[in-house]
C-alpha cells in the first residue's frame, strides 16, 4: 500500500460520502454513519505510517512543486485531522437522535461530510493557494449548516457570517497574489526558504494575518461567532466551535512558523497575544451576562479561543517547544469540551423547550447525565486537573513564567477563574427542585444524544491522564 493512500482517502472518503448523501438523501445518515466508519480507520493507518517513516508528502496526479498540488502531512497536520474526526464521529451519533423528526436532516448529512471533507483537505494542503480554497470552501459550507434551521435569526447570522468570511477571504487571497507576485511560487517549504525580509513578504504576512485572525474570530473581529453559534443546530454549533474557527488558527500557525518565522518579531507576536488576552476577559465578562446557556457557551468559545493566541507571544520569546505543545493540546481538549457542551444543550432543548438559565431548577434530577456532561467539559474548559485542559493551560503557565512573561501567567490564571465563575452560573440552578423541573422530560428517551455529549466530555477530562502519546505525535516534523 502506498504511503500516501491514507491521505487521499481522508479527503475522497468525506467527499464521497458528501455526494451520496446529497443524491440520495433518505439514506444520508446511514451513508455518513459509513463514512465515520471508515475515516478513523484510514486516520489510523496514516498515524501509523507517521511514525514510522516520518512527515509524508505526496504529489496529487504526479505533478511537482511548482506546477501540481501535494498534500504533505507531519505531527501538526495529524494532530488536526485526528481532533476533527473525534469531533465529527460523535456529533454523526448525536445528529441520528437530534434530527429524528427534523426537516432540515437531510441537508446536514452532505453538508456535514463536505465540512469533514474541507477540513482534511485544509490540514493536508501543502500550499497557500489551496489553504485559500479549502478554507474558502469550510466557510462557505459553515454557512449554509448555520442557515440550515431557517429561521429568522439564523439566516441573519449565517448571512453576517458570509459577509465577514467574504472579506476576510478576499484579504488572505490578496495576500497569496502577492507572494505570488514575488516569489513565483506557493509551495510553503518552496516559499519558506526563498523569502526575504522585505516589503512583498511584510505586505503579504499583514493581510493575511488579519484575514485569519478575523476567521478565527479573535476580539474585536469576534463579533459575527456569537449569533452564528447561538442560533445554529445543536450539532452544527458543536462542529464549528470546535472545528471550524480553529482551521483559520492552523493556517496561522502554519504561517508564521513555517513560512514567516524570519520576519515575525516579538512586537508583533505581543500584539496578538494583546488580542488573546482582550478575548479572554472580554468572553467571559460576556458569558457571565447571558441568560441563555446557548449564547454563554458561545461567548465562553470566544474567550477560550483567546488562549490559543498567547502561543505567539511566548513562542517569541523562546519558548516555542513548550508553548506549541501547549496551545494544540488546548486545541483538543476544548474542540472536545465545547463540542460536548453545545450537544448537551441541544439536550436540554429538547427536553426543557428552551435554554434559559434560570429556569433549570430540576435539571439534574431529571437530566443527570446532561448536566454530568456540562460539569466535566467545565473541568476542562476551567483548566482544573486532570483534565486535557489542565495540561494545555499548566505548559503555557509554565512558558510564561520560564520566559519571565508574567502579565501572560496572570492572564492565563485570572481567565480559568472567570471561566470558574460562568461554568457555576450554569451548574448552580441545576440543582435547585423548584419552579418548572416537573415539566423537564426525562433524557433516557434521547440516548444516541446524551451519551455522544457525555463520551466527549469525558474525552477532554482523560486527556489529562494521556498527553505523552499525543506530544509524540506533535513531535513528527512539528514547525515545519
């Protein structure tokens, strides 16, 4: 067998999973059950490989850089592909229960598998030109599975989404035209050791930074995740909090590591460190105003994401291994604990007929899985131990205060407390047995729902207990 073939199938498989589902749309979930079948086992075999032989490239029909497409794949891309196919295997089990009698189903079984679909194709593409595409072709399916309700709500935020996406995607492909420009290639390694500290490289690394950094939903360029979030299926909240807006962060990673680390300065990295911090505490300040626990989650989302970005200062000043390590680790566990949260709040939905705040007396006494699963993903998402979380928050702790950034430490420590402080918000009248717990419905009539959420969220709290084996992993070519 091909080395390679592991690769080409986590992009065909999803794709044609995509298709048939769309052709035939009856069977689309048995088709997208097939799918999440198959995809962990390729993924299995493409790790395998990994780490045995090393990074893998692979030029798609023969053709070489410059003229053809390669899909390359190392430690990083792995770690990615590997956290969305947790993420989409269980949302696939959660979709069967959550879209039972619901009209849109069919339209989310192929708009689903084309998401998995872009998001291997983004974390295996080997170029800026087809980071563009695939990243283009994630947003603009996130779009429509946002819409995919089509009530008012979300179709207004599903159309802010596409106008954002829009610009900031004119911006990084007008980024890309001018490395092209330059250089005459696209090729990240072709480009990387052909780059030059001048005005073309500086041009380029602004727009398309800015161009991610607005994807990615960093504050203040946050504002179109809240209502897309908040007013999309239970599902397809959970795969774009935990997928979707980390796509951008990657490309991001990819780029000032592998292609820009001789032109990105330490002024620079504190800038958007400046920005992850603001999102921190802006988030949670926000979360703690919700009174909807849909609208709380979405603004936590926006202040998690915050953490991911303080990689960049403390890379900067020497502690890129640690911080590294740390940041992508996050990445899974929250991919994991958001995901399980907005599940389990489709959860509540359904049994509740809303997702008000104060009105949960009774909840744990009539969903006490449910409300099991809000507790551990806020485990993870606080950054108590033993939790993924834990481990991703105590390496960057540890990266702030060996490189003396200390202003990052307090960040970092006064963000888990606020996240303490929303996540208690939520649990707090759960437990409560007055006002309207007789009329919650009994979570046992929705088990292909509650366990997917609560199987995540015990994922992102046993992390902790297995973070060697994935820093293995991240090791494989990592940087470049």
């Amino acid at each position: 067998m091909s080395p390679a073939l592991p690769m080409i199938a986590l992009i065909f498989i999803p794709l044609l999973g995509a298709f048939y589902s769309f052709v035939l749309p009856r069977q689309g979930r048995f088709i997208a059950l097939i799918t999440a079948f198959f995809i962990p086992l390729c993924l299995i075999a493409l790790i395998i490989t990994l780490l045995d032989v090393g990074p893998l490239r692979h030029s798609v029909g023969g053709w070489g850089v410059p003229l053809g497409i390669d899909l390359y794949a190392d430690g990083l891309s792995t770690f990615m592909l590997l956290t969305t196919c947790v993420v989409c295997c269980f949302t696939v089990i959660y979709a069967w229960g959550y879209f039972a009698h619901e009209r849109e189903s069919t339209l989310f079984w192929s708009l689903g598998l084309l998401l998995w679909a872009a998001l291997n194709a983004l974390f295996l593409a080997a170029d800026v030109f087809n980071l563009y595409v695939t990243l283009e072709l994630l947003g603009l399916t996130a779009v429509a599975l946002t819409a995919l309700t089509g009530k008012h709500d979300s179709l207004k935020a599903a159309m802010r989404y596409l106008i954002v996406g829009l610009v900031a995607s004119g911006c990084y492909l007008f980024g890309v035209a001018i490395l092209y420009g330059g250089y005459g290639v696209l090729d990240l390694q072709a480009l990387a050791s052909m780059l030059r500290p001048e005005a073309v490289s500086y041009i380029a690394l602004a727009l398309m930074t800015v161009a991610l950094l607005t994807k990615s939903a960093l504050f203040p360029m946050h504002f179109w995740l809240p209502p897309a979030h908040a007013n999309a299926a239970a599902p397809v909240s959970g795969l774009m909090s935990a997928l979707v807006v980390k796509a951008s962060f990657y490309i991001l990673l990819r780029l000032w590591f592998q292609l820009f680390p001789e032109i990105t300065g330490q002024a620079a990295a504190n800038l958007i460190g400046l920005l992850g911090a603001g999102a921190i505490l802006y988030g949670s300040f926000q979360a703690l105003r919700q009174t909807r626990i849909k609208l709380m989650v979405a603004y936590s989302t926006v202040a998690q994401l915050g953490y991911l970005f303080l990689v960049f200062p403390l890379a900067a000043a020497g502690q890129e291994e640690a911080a590294m390590y740390g940041v992508l680790y996050l990445v899974l566990a929250h991919a994991c604990a958001k995901a399980a949260m907005f599940l389990g709040v489709g959860v509540v939905s359904h049994g509740v007929g809303h997702d008000r705040i104060d009105e949960m007396q009774g909840l744990a006494k009539h969903m006490p899985v449910t409300v099991f699963t809000f507790a551990m993903a806020g485990i993870s998402l606080m950054g108590l131990p033993p939790s993924g979380g834990f481990v991703a928050k105590w390496s960057l702790l540890v990266a702030a205060m060996q490189s003396g950034q200390w202003g990052w430490a307090i960040v970092l420590l006064g963000g888990s407390l606020l996240a303490a402080v929303y996540v208690f918000r939520l649990l707090s009248p759960t437990f409560l047995q007055r006002g309207v717990g007789a009329d919650i419905a009994d979570e046992r009539q929705w088990p292909l729902m509650i366990w997917p959420a609560f199987v995540l969220a015990l994922i992102a709290v046993a992390l902790g207990f297995v973070s060697p084996l994935f820093f293995d992993l991240l090791a494989i070519g990592i940087g470049g």
